[in-house]
C-alpha cells in the first residue's frame, strides 16, 4: 500500500485513513477555524497586543510621573559636565550636615569625599570587607553597600565620632593595649564592628567574637590580638 506523502513520518492515521489537509499543515488550507492562516492571525493579533501593551509600560509620560526629577546642578563629577543632585541631610557624629549629592552617592563616598571623614576605609567597595563599617542607629553598616540618601533622619557614627586621641573608647584603647592590628587599614571598621558586636547577642567565648566578627576581614591576619582586645574591651563596656 502506498504510503500518504502528507502524514509526517512514524505518525499512522487513524483507522488507516489519510490525514486532512487542515491537519496535515497544508499551508493553502485557509478554511476552518483551526486552519494555518487562522493560526497564524492569531499568533500575529497576541504578539501586537504584547507589544502594545510594552509600549504602554515603558511610556515616557509614565515613568516621569513616577520618578521625581532631581535637581540638575553644576558639574562635580569631572566626566559628564553636570551631575542631577539632591538636598539632603545626615546626621553624622552627632552634627547635621546639609548636602547636596549625587542620589548614587554611596555612604561611604560620601563621607569620605564630601564630609573629608577618612577614618572609614574603602577596602572592596562590594560588601565583602568589613573596612568600611559604620553605625546607623547603633547597628552595624557596610557604608559602601548603602546610599547616602538612605539614612536622612538616622544617626551615622563613624570611627572619628567613637573617640577622641586624649579620651579612646575602650575598643579603641584596647586595639592599641594588645596591639592588634599591623598595617592597620581594616581596623577602624574592625571597631566599629567589635563595639556593636558585644552589644548584639555575642556569646562569651573567643569563637562567639570570631563569629560575631566574621564579616571583617585582615589580610595582615592579626585575628588572635584582635578577638583578644574585644575581649579585653567588652569587660569594661558591658561593666
Ligand atoms: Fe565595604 Fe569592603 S569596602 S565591605
Ligand atoms: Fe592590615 Fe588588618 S591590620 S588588614
């Protein structure tokens, strides 16, 4: 028996019986409700509306009701001749500072370039680090991971406002007592992490403060002297 040119191979018809033109794909079948052009229309109507209703989403009148439009001021960043700034205000070791910033300024820049607050460090600039740690309301922050917009109303404690060189804090006094640290570029957010730690729920031990302190790192590996000092420190805070 001659096989039917039109059925797809390894597919039998029913009963032995050829296929229809409209289910065998012929493309000049145009009649019946599941025929290809009626397939075809369809797919074509369902991707204009996809693409209608894209246009719509991505419309501009619709993104700038959305999104307040910054203040366009002179240029700060030396690349783009004009940088969109806004007004803000931070309250940094107990003093408010009016800004105005670049809304994509991080913490951390903004401390150290416009607040010239270098004790906090840009070690990774990814959160990796711990370097850049400062308080916001007593809590422990990674500066570089956060924007400065963010914290207006909040109280940002950098290692400048922790002490002073005639009266350390006793984590700073203790750093320098059990000399913990070498080159010395992870140990302002070394503190601040440590004085924040014992006030979380740090168990007593030296591994509780290695765990509790497991965010900043020391590539000269002075971990021993440091879990010494906070330990050391933490007699005198938490007396
Ligand atoms: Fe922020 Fe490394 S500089 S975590
Ligand atoms: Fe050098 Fe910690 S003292 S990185």
């Amino acid at each position: 028996m001659p096989s039917d040119p039109k059925r797809p191979e390894n597919v039998p018809a029913a009963n032995n019986q050829p296929l229809p033109d409209s289910a065998a794909g012929n493309p000049e079948d145009t009649s019946g409700p599941h025929g290809l052009l009626d397939h075809r229309l369809s797919r074509r109507s369902f991707l204009s509306q996809v693409g209608a209703a894209g246009v719509v989403a991505t419309a501009p009148p619709l993104l700038a009701a959305a999104v307040p439009e910054p203040t366009v001021t002179a240029a700060t960043d030396g690349h783009s001749g004009s940088v969109p700034t806004a007004p803000l205000t931070l309250n940094v070791n107990g003093q408010d500072h009016h800004l105005q910033l670049d809304p994509r300024t991080t913490l951390l820049d903004c401390l150290r370039e416009n607040l010239n607050l270098p004790g906090t460090k840009k070690g990774c600039d990814h959160g990796q680090c711990g370097a850049c740690t400062v308080h916001v309301n007593g809590r422990r922050v990674n500066s570089c991971l956060s924007l400065a917009m963010m914290h207006v109303g909040e109280r940002i404690t950098t290692i400048e406002g922790l002490g002073t060189p005639d009266k350390l804090h006793p984590m700073q006094a203790a750093f320098v007592e059990f000399d913990a640290y070498q080159c010395g570029y992870c140990t302002s957010g070394q503190i601040m992490s440590a004085v924040a730690a014992i006030k979380e729920t740090c168990g007593p031990s030296d591994e509780d403060v290695q765990h509790a302190m497991y965010g900043n790192i020391c590539r000269c590996g002075a971990y021993p002297n440091i879990v010494a000092a906070v330990q050391h420190a933490r007699k005198h805070v938490e007396s």
